[in-house]
C-alpha cells in the first residue's frame, strides 16, 4: 500500500444526512472540486468508506508540495 491517499469531493454534501457532513468535514474537504492528500490508515480508509458516494480516491507515494 502506498503511504498517502488523495481525496477529492465529487458530490455535494446537500440532501445528505447529519453524519456524512460530519465525515466530510473530518476529510478536510468543504465543497465539490476541493482536495486533500491524507495518510493512508485504517482510520481515514473507514471516513472514506463511509463517504465513497461522494469523493474519488487515489493512493500516492509521496505527499505534494504545498503552494
């Protein structure tokens, strides 16, 4: 498995109930089109499961440099 996972939010978080924003919001993300790179552990793996209707998921080996 490769160290990182890059999320990126594809659908809106609207009509969703209370427990999946939460989700979203504990990824980091905000609205459709936002991206973030986390850890790849079982911890972020069981958020985007939960969420995987709304996000798409890649694995990365490295972390990208921050702007």
């Amino acid at each position: 498995m490769k160290p990182y996972l890059h999320v990126r939010q594809t659908g809106s978080t609207i009509g969703e109930v209370e427990e999946i924003r939460k989700v979203i919001k504990g990824l980091g993300l905000r609205r459709p089109g936002k991206q973030v790179v986390v850890a790849n552990t079982p911890s972020f793996r069981g958020m985007i499961k939960k969420v995987m209707h709304l996000v798409a998921v890649e694995e990365i080996a490295t972390r990208p440099e921050a702007k």
